[in-house]
C-alpha cells in the first residue's frame, strides 16, 4: 500500500467519523485490530453497536467503494466485529450492525459524498 492511498483511506475515516457524530453516533474508537484483522470505526447510537468499514475512493477508476466489499471481506468484517465484542465489551448478545461508509472524492481531493450503509445490505443514508 502506498502513502498517498494510507493518506487517503486515512482522510476518509476522518470525513466518516465526523458526520457519523453529527448524526448522532458516538465514535468508541478507531482502527481497532485484532489477529483476525482490523475495524476503521466502532460507533455506538441507541445502544447499538456498528462496526463500520470505510471504503474512500477518487475518481471512478477502481469502481466504486460499495463494490470493494467482497464476501471475503464481509465474512473477516463479521469476525472482527464477534472478537471486538468478546474482547472490549464482553457481551455478544448486544445488538450490532456491521456497516459501510462510501467516501467518494473528486479528482482534486473535495468530498462529494458520504454514504452510510447501516447493514452491509441496507438502503443507503447520506451524511452530507
């Protein structure tokens, strides 16, 4: 991986936490790693957890955020998020959500959207 693409994913979650706390959510912590992998954002809102991938693109050349979350990617988010759970907060029986936000910037860097999917298969919420 590249500076400029840690930079950039860095950028991204920064972008995503702020206006995740602007809707109401509070950001418990960031880049959470384990054996299994890593969480960018663990949020909690009306005592429920999400477990929040951001996926940050510029430009349309490599796709879409939304299509960079492979079934891989979703099975190692699901285990991330049952170690988080029995490791930080002891309890499994919380309700939780594993999540995505999709930063989409331009080609000079200005944001132009910040999408929230709260279920990797829910409707998407804007945060802009």
């Amino acid at each position: 991986m590249t500076h400029g693409k840690v930079g950039l994913g860095r950028r991204g979650e920064s972008l995503a936490a702020e206006a995740l706390a602007r809707h109401g959510f509070d950001v418990v912590t960031r880049n959470w790693h384990c054996p299994a992998g890593e969480v960018d954002l663990v949020a909690r809102q009306d005592g429920e957890w999400y477990f929040i991938e951001v996926r940050t693109r510029r430009g349309a050349r490599q796709g879409t955020p939304e299509q960079s979350i492979t079934p891989s990617k979703a099975t190692r988010m699901e285990t991330v998020a049952r170690t988080y759970l029995g490791e930080e907060i002891a309890a499994l029986d919380v309700t939780w959500h594993l999540s995505v936000v999709a930063v989409g910037l331009d080609r000079s860097g200005r944001l132009l959207r910040l999408t929230f999917y709260p279920n990797l298969e829910s409707a998407p919420q804007e945060l802009l």
